[in-house]
C-alpha cells in the first residue's frame, strides 16, 4: 500500500487528461507514418503467384493507432470510475488491450456500435500481428491485416467524436479518488 500523499501524487498523473495526451501522442505519430513512408513490402505467395503488398510501416502504423484507441478509452474510463487509479495502483478493469471489452465498459464513450468494427480491427492486431510476427503456436499465429484506406477513414473518424465528447466531459471537471481535482479546457485539434 502506498502513503497517501503517494496516492495522491499517482492520480495526478493518472488523470483522464494525461490518457488523452498519451492518445494523442500515438494518434500523431500513427499518422505521420502513414502519410509519410514510401517504401513497400511485397510477398509472392509461390502456389498461386500473387503478389501481395503493402507499405512498410503498416504493422507500426495499426499498432500506434490500437494503443491511441486504448488510450483514449482508458481517459474515458478513468473519468467515469476515478477509483481505476486509486491508491497508487491502475485498476485490474483497465489492464487489457481488449478494446472492445473496455468500450463495452464506458457509458460516455460515442458510437459504441458504429465504432466496434473499428476497434475489433486494432484490437486483433494489438493481441497478435502488429506486435509479433507470430502467435505463441500455429493455431494463433495470423498474417497481418493491410490497413485499408476505409478502415483508417473510420478510425480517424472515430478519433474525431471521442475526442469531441471527452474535451466535454473534463471540462466539467474531474474529482480523483484521492485529492486531486481539476477541471481540463482543450482548445485547437489533438485527435484530429
């Protein structure tokens, strides 16, 4: 267990706001990736011929986009249950990369319907392809998925609305398990 002032100093850097700035953080790099890698990787598959390829940076890509996507659901989450961070430990609740799991467990996040495809694309790639080239055996082990330019449209604009909503919600303030409390103005585009 952890003093109090310990407890206090962990919520302060635990708050839904830092989430979202570590969202951020990836959201940008992700992008920045995306739009700027030219080189490509092709694989013949010798039985049929084909020729597959893709870029480069595509498995760095989908997984800075998964990690912002957890990111930005753990804010939520955070906001919503402050004693996820109380203590001095994170919450069991919020220790997965499962996004749709930790969508499910969110009454603010938007579009939970409309944003679960999405968030089953990144979560594949963050629990096996984008982090390893293989699973722990065969049965797991699943060839990486090419980030189309639709899918990475929905993700952008899934980015957009939970951003929208969260600048909303922390600057009615937030209230940590603790002592910490703060209310949070975000201007200009983060998510965007």
């Amino acid at each position: 267990m952890y003093s109090l002032s310990q407890s206090i100093e962990f919520e302060e850097i635990a708050n839904p706001h830092s989430w979202f700035l570590v969202a951020s953080e990836l959201h940008e790099q992700a992008k920045l990736l995306r739009d700027g890698t030219t080189s490509k990787i092709s694989r013949r598959d010798f039985s049929s011929l084909n020729i597959k390829t893709w870029n480069s940076s595509n498995r760095t890509v989908i997984l800075l986009a998964g990690f912002a996507l957890e990111n930005i659901i753990k804010a939520y989450l955070i906001y919503e249950h402050p004693n996820y961070v109380s203590n001095g430990f994170l919450s069991n609740n919020i220790k997965t990369h499962k996004l749709t799991k930790l969508a499910k467990d969110s009454s603010f996040l938007p579009y939970q319907s409309q944003g679960s495809n999405t968030l089953k694309y990144f979560e594949e790639g963050l629990e096996s392809w984008a982090r390893y080239p293989c699973g722990l055996n065969w049965a797991q082990t699943k060839e990486q998925n090419i980030l189309s330019g639709k899918v990475w449209n929905n993700y952008l604009w899934l980015m957009r609305a939970y951003e929208s909503r969260f600048k909303k919600l922390v600057l009615k303030g937030w209230k940590g398990p603790h002592e910490f409390e703060g209310s949070f103005k975000i201007s200009g585009s983060w998510l965007q």
